[in-house]
C-alpha cells in the first residue's frame, strides 16, 4: 500500500484524490477549490464530480452563478468513502491491538520515518521501533515470537514489509545522547503506539529503579 | 479572491499546511522543555502555557489549510474554531480542543497570575491533540 496515498490500493489515483477532498469536511466546496485542494486538472475533476453527482454520492448546492459540492452523508456508499481518509489510523490502530496482546507488553512503540510522515511509496517499509523491558531477553522465545508476528500481521494488512528495531531503554538513552538521526526522526515524525513515547522509556526506567 | 471568501480567511496550500505543522510541532517540543522547568519557576509555567496555545494555533491552521484549503485570519481565535469544525471526521473535536486552549491564552500571556500545575498539563495535553489531529489531516493524501 501507498501510506502516501492509500485510499489508492482500492480506487484510480484520481478518484482518491477527489474522494479524500470531499469526505474530509463538511463544507460544500467549488470544482475549483476541489480543484486545488486535490491537485488534479480541473478537467479531470469536473468528470470525476460529474460521475459522482450522477451516482448520487455528490450533492450539488447552487450559490448564485456557482455550484457547491458536498459528500452525500447519507449515501450508502459515503461510509466507504470516509474509511478511505484513515485507512494510515485503521493500519495503526490495528497494530496498536496487536501490541496490546503481547504477553510481554513492550515499554513503548511508535512508527517513525515515511510511514509516521506519509509519504513513501508502496515498496516502501513501515518502520516500527519497539522498546524492549530491561527485564527481557531479546532471544525470549515469547518476545521473538510476538515481534515476528507483528511484522506478518504488518505485510497482510498494508502488504508493505515491517522493519521492526528492538531497543532497551538504557540503549534509547544512549541514541539520545549521540544525538543520533532515529531520535530526530521519532521527534519529528513518529505515531505513537502505546500510551508512552520511547523518548520518555529511559526516564521511567530511572524512576522505577 | 473568490466570491465565498470572506475578509476572516486566507487561502493556503498543502505545503503551508507543512510548513505550520512543523512550526507546531516545534512549539510543542518548546514548550514540553520549558514545562520541565515549571517545577521550579512558576513563570515557567506561563511561557509552557503560552507556545503550548500557539502549538495548537498552528496545527489548527494546517489541518485547515490541508482540508479546506484556507485558514483563519480573525483575531478571534473562534473563528479558526469554526473553520476547524468544518473538517471530518473529528473536526468537531478537535475544535472543542481549540477552543479550550485559547480560554487558557490571556492567563497565560496577559495574566499577573501563574497558570495553575493542572492547567498546564490540561494545555499540553489539548495542544498534542491538535498536532495530532493536524498531522493526521495533512497526511491523508
């Protein structure tokens, strides 16, 4: 999948485009405005309205000499849709339950660099960093076991390859302390999959000691 | 400027839209150092307080200009309240949140007295909502 643009996995680009517009407000928009809010030519936007209208997924409000277009809430296909904004959220919260029935919960979790971002492409992995307990061994046969069940359950959902790294809090602290790039990207970009951030684990350790 | 746009908005693009994500993900990272020193200095407080409101002033403003394509320009922060609210789905909560940090904003720029431990921590909390919410909305395409 495209985290850049997924809604394109199950419509042409361009339908994605105009579909992600009008289902992210409320407001009835002009083809210009869906225009540049998509980023498509306005040829191939007046046509995709066009089929969209006819099917009724659209409705058409006059404001004066302008039309006004506004997803049809109540269309049987808007539901639809609306699930192709967050298809990125229903991906994340997916692998949030999964981290939550791990028999050995990780100390924290996020995904970081072009996944976090959304950009990317569909070749591109989904990076996950899991902060392992201090407590447990990265060779456990329970942890081993859990991490490569996520990173199956991360192809089958998205279809992209999941590079998981596995750190302790004692080793984030010290990628703080180098200052090294996947600290500035998890600053800058990540999505968080448990309550705590990574960046707080060593100071937690801490005060649990 | 089109014939829907009032004086109260400003049109913008999907890279302005970056461009204030960042600035408010910047202020949130600010103000979450400067909430360490609230501990010991109760101005500190104030200041947190202060670019936590701008975090999320900024992150309204670049869920508005990814969703709707323009942003509020009103002195009135409400204003941007009401466009936020135009954005689905969640728009409405994320306006609720807007509008809860921008009570806490003459307290914590004008006011002669300090914002209270549990009013910070509630303004950083709404502020990393809004950053959120934003980086959800500009990352949809």
């Amino acid at each position: 999948m495209d985290l850049s643009k997924p809604a394109t996995a199950v419509v042409p680009s361009a339908d994605a485009d105009v579909l992600t517009v009008v289902a992210g407000t409320t407001r009835a928009l002009t083809g210009r405005e869906i225009q540049r809010l998509s980023g498509r030519s306005l040829q191939a936007v007046q046509n995709i309205l066009k089929r969209m209208v006819a099917h009724g997924l659209l409705e058409v409000l006059e404001a004066g000499s302008a039309q006004l277009y506004r997803l049809n809430r109540d269309h049987v296909a808007a539901d639809a849709a609306v699930a192709l904004l967050d298809l990125r959220g229903r991906l994340f919260e997916r692998i949030r339950q999964q981290l939550k029935q791990w028999p050995m919960p990780p100390a924290a979790a996020a995904v970081f660099g072009s996944a976090a971002r959304g950009d990317g492409d569909p070749a591109s992995d989904i990076d996950v960093l899991v902060v392992r307990p201090e407590n447990v061994d990265e060779t456990d046969r329970l942890w081993a076991g859990a991490v490569d069940d996520l990173a199956r359950s991360i192809l089958r959902w998205s279809g992209n390859r999941a590079s998981i790294i596995q750190v302790t809090p004692a080793q984030i602290s010290d990628m703080m302390h180098r200052n090294e790039p996947i600290v500035a990207s998890l600053r800058r970009d990540s999505v968080l999959l448990t309550d705590t951030s990574p960046l707080t684990t060593p100071e937690r350790a801490g005060s649990e000691r | 400027m089109s014939a829907r746009e009032t004086p109260r908005t400003a049109t913008c693009t999907k890279a302005d839209a970056g461009v204030r994500l960042d600035q408010a993900r910047k202020f949130e990272e600010v103000a979450e150092l400067v909430q360490t020193e609230a501990d010991v200095l109760s101005s500190a407080a104030n200041v947190a307080a202060s670019l936590a409101v701008l975090a999320g002033i900024a992150a309204s403003d670049a869920a508005c200009c990814a969703a709707l394509g323009r942003r509020s320009r009103a002195q009135d922060h409400r204003a941007a309240a009401d466009l936020l609210r135009q954005i689905a789905p969640a728009g409405d909560l994320a306006a609720a949140k807007l509008e809860r940090l921008v009570d806490l904003k003459d307290t914590a720029q004008y006011g002669v007295i300090y914002v209270s431990a549990a009013d910070l921590r509630t303004a950083m909390r709404l502020a990393k909502g809004l950053v959120e919410f934003a980086a959800g909305v500009v990352s949809r395409r």
